[in-house]
C-alpha cells in the first residue's frame, strides 16, 4: 500500500504484528533491560477468530527520573519473568520501579493496549508507592520526569485521564489517543524509508513510544528505529 493514502492508524491484525516487530527490537538494543511481554487474555466472542486477545506489559525496570545522573538512568533490573496471563496482578508489588529526588520509591506499571475505537495503541499506566497506595493524578504529576510537564502542556494530543483498564477492569490512568493518528502520519509519511505499510508497521510503534514514553521517564533508543527486519 502507498503511505500517502495512509490514514496514520492500525487494525488489530497489524497492531498484533507491530507489537511483536517492537518487542523483538526492544530485545535486540536493550541486551540490559527486561523484555515487553504479551499478556494473553481470554478472547471475546464477537471478534474474528484471527485476532490476538491481550496487551503489551513491561515490567521490572527501574528508572530515575528526578535529579539523577545519565548514569542512574541507565540503570535497571532484571524481572526474570514469563509471558503472563490476563487478569494476573500478583507481581505487583515488583513492578516498575521510579526513584523521585526523596526517598519514597513509587512504583509503574506500563501496558500498550490497542483501541478499537481510535485503531491505534494506547498507553495504559499506574503509580503507587511502596505502601501499595495508589497515587492520585496531582501527586503523579509530581513524580514524573520534568519533561513531563512541558510535553502535556505543549501537546494538544497528550494529556491524562483516568478510566477502567480494558481488560484488568480497575482503574488506571492513560494518555488519551485523541490525534494519535494525525500526528504518526505526519512523523512517518514523511519519512523516506518507510515506503509501504511494512515498513509501517516496523516502526509504529518504536517512533509512537518513543514519544509517548518520555511522559512516564520511559527512553526508547533511537538506534532501533534503524534495526530493520531481517
């Protein structure tokens, strides 16, 4: 297909296929860091038969955010776990963990999960402290990156809400995909190597999160969107 006729979003069917494309690069650059991992979920009857039920889940790496060195922020954990099943929150407590510039350590968990209704991902995420409270969308605000700030008041296209998680049903906080899909256009289309939809699906998801990333502190490296398939 031309990218020219390209609308900027994603069926499942290529959401499925994007996402595993990342994780294979996210593996192959980040020798250091935990996997993406597929969660599976049970599938729902109304959809095709083909279609994968679940969501990406990265978990067990420790990021520093506030005041610290690009040494710290280099700096990560090993999770040492499996593909998991939906629905499965027992490894909370050793989730992601962020260091802020005081002592309370505050714990994310990240999930990329596909909309149906927008057809592009979405990133799905939670904060809460050692205590196993959840934070609040003010106190979250504190703890983020300092880039955070200027990025959901500079973007039309990025700001945070909060509603019931597709698949966990409990309520987490997401960046609205609102625009997604103008604004993955504008970065792709003009890119002259991507010149057909594989090629889009290719980087989807390295070029969206590298973006939509840095809200939470998550740094993706530019030198995977120059992995190419084999």
């Amino acid at each position: 297909m031309d990218t020219s006729s390209w609308d900027g979003s994603l069926s499942k069917t290529e959401f499925d296929l994007a996402v595993r494309s990342f994780a294979e690069k996210w593996k192959r650059n980040n020798t250091d860091y935990p996997p993406w991992l597929w969660v599976s979920c049970p599938k729902q009857p109304w959809l095709p038969s083909h279609d994968v039920e679940g969501y990406s889940s990265l978990e067990k790496i420790r990021l520093y955010n506030h005041g610290s060195s690009e040494e710290d922020s280099d700096r990560v954990t090993q999770s040492g776990e499996e593909e998991t099943t939906c629905g499965n929150e027992d490894a909370i407590d050793s989730a992601m963990l962020v260091q802020s510039s005081h002592s309370e350590v505050y714990y994310y968990d990240l999930h990329v999960v596909y909309s149906a209704s927008y057809r592009v991902p979405v990133l799905y995420f939670r904060v809460y402290g050692s205590d196993g409270r959840p934070l609040a969308l003010d106190e979250i605000e504190k703890v983020l990156p300092s880039c955070s700030a200027k990025i959901l008041l500079e973007s039309k296209w990025t700001f945070i809400t909060q509603e019931e998680h597709p698949y966990l049903h409990r309520p987490w906080y997401k960046l609205h995909p609102c625009g997604t899909s103008e604004w993955m256009k504008l970065m792709l289309v003009g890119d002259a190597s991507v010149a057909n939809l594989e090629s889009v699906i290719e980087l989807y998801l390295v070029s969206w999160l590298s973006f939509v990333g840095q809200v939470v502190g998550l740094r993706v490296p530019f030198k995977m969107l120059d992995d190419k398939a084999d």
